[in-house]
C-alpha cells in the first residue's frame, strides 16, 4: 500500500519538480536550523530563541532513538519507486527526521506567535517538506505520518514544560546551572550514546552554559537597528561554522570530541557571540551597570 503511495505521487514528475522538491527539502535540514534559530535568538527574541532550539534538539534526540531502535528501511531501491537526492537520506527510515524537525520548528512558533498568517506559511511549509520527502522517494507516508505525530507531542509536552519553569520560584546558583548543563546532556548521552547525540547533546550543553552566564554577566539583547542585526547575523553565523567545520581540523577525531566541537559551537551562539556583539555595540544594550557595580 504505501510503496503505491509512492508510485502514485511519481507519476506527475519532471526535472522542474525535482529541482523544485530538492530546494523544498532542503527546508528541513539541520544546515537551515542552524541558521534559522540564531535570527531568534540574536535578533528577536533571545529566550524563545533558546526554547525553539532546545525543542528541535529534543525532538531531533527522539527522531534518533526511534530510527536506530525501528530500523525499518528506506524505499531506495524499492522497485517501481524513484530515489533522488539521496544524500539529504542518512540513516533508518522511521519516523521522517525532515518531516518531524519543520513540524516541531513550524508548530513552536505557530503555538507562540498565535498570528493566523503564520499558521498558513508554516502548515504549508510542513505540507511541501513533507510531500518532498515521498516525491524524492527516501521516505514511506508512514514516516511522514509518524514524524507529524510525534513532533506535535513533543511540541505539547514542550509547552507545559516551559509553563511550570515560567511559575517556578526556585534560586539557583550560576555555578549550580552550569553544572546542570553539563551534566543533564551527558545523561542523554549516557542513555542512548549515537554519535549524532553526542553533537547535539555537546550543542545544548555549549548554549545553556553560555545563555547562563550572559544572562548573569552581560544580559545581552536583541534590539538593534536593521543595518546592524544584518552585521550580527553574518559574523555570528559565518565565525559558527567556521568553528562548526575548523575545528574538525584541529580536535582529534571521535565521538567526545565532536561533543566538544559542537559544545564551542554553542558557546559562540550564546556567549562569544552577543559578547562580540556588545563589544562593538552592535546592539541597543551593553554590559548591565548592576554587574559591574
């Protein structure tokens, strides 16, 4: 049944649709996150922009646990069906990483934003990744299904997380909520130890080390007049992956050190970043008088 699925949504294909398809995708790859999230948090809002990316991250943790416990295969090679583009296709099959990550990105800010104009884009945006997904035929309509489905818990389960840290009244030291950061993705690593959560994990843990200590020491903002939040988006994103892929070529390889790469990828989103930022007063707001005083 769903490889006539597949069948049936390749009879209407021409080299327009792929390329077409191909760039639609592409909306869903980690390379679009991560320039996607840094635009919130450097220039919108910082604190949505941390919970946007802790709840892709999240749900790219439970994307990769299910795929590597389903194991189920891909349709490439399935006879009768088409795979293209098959580089944008690592890994097992179910549920859809692409399909998963733009519902959960699309939904969190569809759930925060409440504009109804941003309720069209983003389902449609979810529709087009999604369809995309099958009509390059590396994912069967159950992983696409799946990927919707789950992505909407986590989103539900997201928010009543994010309410009951929004109520809580508890005090916690600087040095105790870097300590927490270091250790709660450690255990998720510890739990399902896939290289793939090795980086993540090393990421989350970077960024919540740095929103931590610029929350406490420079208490960085966003505002800025347009000139300048275009300046910060092209330093903050070209010096990340210049540490994102430079550092491959000084950190040893494996699995820790990728961690750590990753983990200095966050601290730049988060710390060297909006530090740079005040340093060259590219923002409204430098280093809060009560720090120093």
């Amino acid at each position: 049944m769903q490889a006539e699925i597949l069948k049936a949504i390749q009879t209407i294909s021409n080299p327009f649709l792929d390329y077409f398809f191909i760039a639609v995708t592409m909306l869903g790859n980690s390379g679009f996150y991560f320039i996607f999230i840094p635009i919130f948090y450097w220039c919108v809002d910082k604190r949505f922009g941390l919970k946007l990316g802790l709840i892709l991250i999240s749900s790219i943790y439970v994307n990769t646990v299910l795929k590597e416990t389903t194991k189920i295969a891909r349709p490439i090679g399935y006879p009768g069906i088409r795979s293209i583009f098959t580089q944008s296709a690592g890994g097992y099959s179910f549920p859809s990483g692409h399909a998963q990550g733009s519902t959960t990105l699309w939904g969190t800010l569809m759930v925060h934003y409440q504009k109804k104009w941003l309720w069209y884009v983003g389902t449609a945006i979810v529709l087009l990744v999604s369809y995309s997904r099958m009509y390059l035929g590396v994912h069967w309509p159950m992983d696409i299904a799946g990927g919707i489905l789950i992505a909407i818990l986590i989103i539900i389960l997201s928010e009543l997380i994010d309410s009951i840290i929004k109520e809580s009244t508890f005090n916690i030291s600087l040095s105790f909520k870097v300590i927490l950061s270091i250790l709660i993705p450690a255990l998720f690593i510890l739990i399902f130890p896939h290289k793939d959560i090795y980086e993540y994990m090393g990421l989350i843990s970077g960024t919540l080390i740095g929103y931590f200590i610029d929350k406490e020491k420079f208490d960085f903002t966003v505002h800025a007049p347009l000139q300048k939040q275009i300046l910060k988006l092209l330093i903050g994103i070209i010096v990340f992956f210049a540490f994102k892929e430079g550092l491959k070529f000084v950190l040893p390889s494996g699995n820790i050190f990728n961690a750590i790469r990753y983990a200095i990828c966050g601290l730049w989103l988060s710390l060297g970043a909006p530090y740079i930022f005040n340093l060259f007063k590219l923002n409204d707001k430098t280093i809060k008088a009560s720090s120093r005083s």
